[in-house]
C-alpha cells in the first residue's frame, strides 16, 4: 500500500479521533488568531470567524492577467484548453487536489505536460476554476530535522511545465507540497505529531528544500502557496515567522497554511500566514441511507463549535469520503475497503457543497485525483483508494452540479 496516496487524514491517530469525537469542544466563539508577536502582518479572524475589519488582506489574485474567456459549456477541445470562466477576486474557488508522484525513471516530459493537458480538459468539463497540486517531501522521522526531496517528489523544473498547463488554461493554481509520512509510524506517528530535535535545524532545512518551489510559483504566477499542511505539532513555533517572510521575498502571491479539521474547531491556529485553509473530514454519525440535508447539518454542527454564520475567508483544502458503506462515520479512511456504495460520496460532495455556499466559504478543493491515473477511466475498486471520485459518474454529477452552481463566492454582492 503506498501511503503517499493517502488522503491528509488517513493516518490520523485512532485513539486521538476518539477523543475527539467523543469529547464535547466547549470554546464558543472563538476566533481563529494568526499570532500577533511578529512585526509581519497577519490576517486575524473576528468572532464571526468572518475576518472583518481586518486592514491587511491577501487575495492570491494573479499578479498579470486578463481574464480567459471560453464557451459557457465548459467544453474543451484537443487544441484549446480554456476553463469556462476564469476566477478573479471574490469568486469561489471550485478546485481539485491533483497529487503527483513523480516517475521520472518511467515518465518523460512529454508525458508529464500530456498528463497535465488530460487532468485540465477533465476538470474543465467539471466545471472547475482552480487547481491545487500537491506532491510529497520526506523526513527520516517523528524527531529528524531533516526535510528533503525523494524519488517520487517532482523537481521544480517538472513543476513548472505542469504548472504552465493548468495556467495557460486559465486555472487559479495553488502548489501545495506535503510531508509524507511513511517514515513516521502511521497510523499513531503522523505529521501532525512529530517532534524535531532542534526546531531551528527543522526550519533552516524546510526553507532549503522550499525555495527552488518558491520561485518557480512565482515565475509561473501561482496564486497560492502552501507552507505547510496538518503540522500540528508545530503550528504557534517561533521559527514560521522567518519562514514565511523568507518565502514572502521570493513568493509575491499568496501564502496559506492548510489546517487539520480537529485542530480547527478545537483551538485557534496561529500561523503567520495570509490564508487558511482547512483539511475537513468530519465525522457524522448517521446511516448511509442519510439525507443531503442531515449530512449538511452534521457539518454545521462541527463548524458551530468555532463559530456560527458566515466564513468568507475559509477555504477547505480538502474535503472527501469514500464511495463506500459506513464511510460517514469516518470520511478520511482510506485504509478501509467496505462495499462500493457511489451514493454516499455523491451525497457528501452534495452536502458540503451546500454547506461552502450557505456559509459563504471561499470554495472547496476535492481530495483527489492521482496525476498519474486516466480521470476518464472508472477506479479499480480492487486496487484504488474508495476516497477516489474521477470515474464516478454519480460523484462527477454532485461535482459538476456544485462547480455549475450560481453561487457567485463570498465576495459577490449578496455576501456583503
């Protein structure tokens, strides 16, 4: 089994998810807070959760561009690939999570940037506007201050040509590097509890492998980067505040950090970043035959815990479930195989669909496509992670009808 497919919370700790679960989070109305110490500029969230009357805003608007203009089919050809309508500021971000491992024994450049044109032309018919591509980093272990690129994380160079596809299509792009964990004892060492010997080595090594990745996102216009994703462990740390304001110096667009869910409604997150995005899987406790409307009001219920009404500055980074029986009660399980069961996936997509709009979100990005999978070609449900949708024709009509929806995002005249 290759953990580097896992989703974000696969490896979640059993007897944490417990706690969580089972314990009520009595913290009200608490706001998410990046960590004022640092003479860097923060976004801070209001009670509401909404981040009004913050002065200091980071859009991830591209830094040139006109936007493309397209059918309003979303149709692409062989020649011409161009997204239906390209995001701007205050639209919502209908994305995907494309997560590559790199082949590059088996793999030429040709196939990369064909591979890439295949994944843009399939999430066009989608509908979608945004593309976030995630690939793995390693580390030795939970206490290592090491960080370093493997065999299968992309080179820069590789991203670059990947990236200027998605671009060139009209894609809101976010790159969006993670660490691989299958050197930390999973499913009970995971990234979001390791540890580093020395956190200043951790950093200084972070910042190393992070930089030729920095400057090809800002060569290529990336929106957004992601520093970091469901690190626990290490969100609040000293040494994020010269992360982010080397990465600032090389990276003019957005820098974000994604959240793990549980961390999210617990607590706040104090991260020196200028957006959050939130890995969300979480559990509702209902049979697989619940409707649309009771799964939307078991995300409600967790959302409430950190506040209630609107969260235009939220994005989720991730959200996903098995297309299997039993899935509801732990939608990031990707170790399990229960029986195909596509309606539930289809009905989540539905229900988180509806709760993004209702709440104002920012947008939403499926976990995931495998850049090396044909999205057009059905999962092998023998072999293939239940979290996978592309195939799915149930799932793919959920998506498609939420990405063709007429919400027009939180910034639109009706969120104000």
């Amino acid at each position: 089994m290759k953990r580097s497919r896992l989703p974000m919370l696969a490896v979640f700790p059993l007897s944490v998810l417990a706690v969580v679960v089972g314990t009520p989070l009595f913290i009200g109305n608490q706001p998410v807070r990046w960590d004022s110490g640092s003479v860097l500029p923060r976004l801070v969230f209001g009670n509401d959760g909404s981040g009004a009357g913050n002065s200091t805003s980071a859009t991830g608007t591209k830094k040139s561009a006109s936007p493309n203009s397209s059918s309003s089919s979303g149709s692409a050809s062989e020649d011409t690939l161009k997204v239906a309508k390209a995001w701007k500021e205050g639209m919502p971000q209908w994305g995907v999570q494309l997560y590559w491992e790199e082949e590059t024994k088996k793999r030429s450049d040709d196939f990369v940037v064909e591979q890439a044109r295949k994944h843009a032309k399939y999430l066009i018919s989608l509908g979608a506007n945004s593309v976030s591509i995630s690939f793995p980093f390693y580390t030795g272990g939970r206490t290592s201050n090491t960080l370093t690129a493997g065999a299968k994380t992309p080179s820069a160079e590789r991203l670059q040509k990947v990236l200027k596809v998605f671009e060139d299509a009209g894609f809101r792009t976010t790159v969006r590097p993670i660490m691989d964990e299958a050197s930390l004892d999973p499913p009970t060492g995971w990234r979001g509890n390791i540890e580093p010997a020395s956190r200043s080595a951790w950093f200084a090594s972070y910042l190393k492998l992070l930089t030729p990745y920095l400057k090809v996102a800002d060569q290529d216009k990336a929106n957004t980067f992601v520093i970091g994703t469901e690190l626990n462990s290490m969100e609040g740390a000293p040494g994020w505040d010269s992360l982010v304001a080397s990465a600032e110096k090389v990276f003019s667009g957005e820098v974000a950090y994604d959240a793990n869910w549980d961390n999210y409604v617990s607590g706040r997150i104090n991260m020196p970043v200028s957006h959050l995005g939130v890995d969300a899987y979480f559990p509702v406790k209902v049979p697989d035959n619940a409707s649309v409307d009771r799964l939307a009001e078991g995300w409600n219920t967790w959302l409430d815990k950190k506040t209630t009404g609107d969260l235009p500055n939220i994005t989720l980074a991730e959200a996903g479930i098995g297309a299997m029986n039993g899935a509801y009660k732990s939608p990031g399980d990707f170790y399990t195989k229960n029986p195909v069961n596509p309606q539930v996936q289809a009905n989540w997509y539905t229900a988180v669909c509806k709760v993004v709009q209702e709440r104002r979100m920012s947008g939403v990005y499926w976990w995931s496509i495998y850049f090396d999978d044909d999205p057009n070609t059905p999962p092998d449900d023998k072999t293939a992670s239940r979290l996978d949708f592309a195939g799915r024709p149930k799932s793919e009509k959920a998506v498609k009808t939420c990405f063709t929806s007429d919400y027009a995002g939180p910034g639109s005249a009706a969120a104000q």
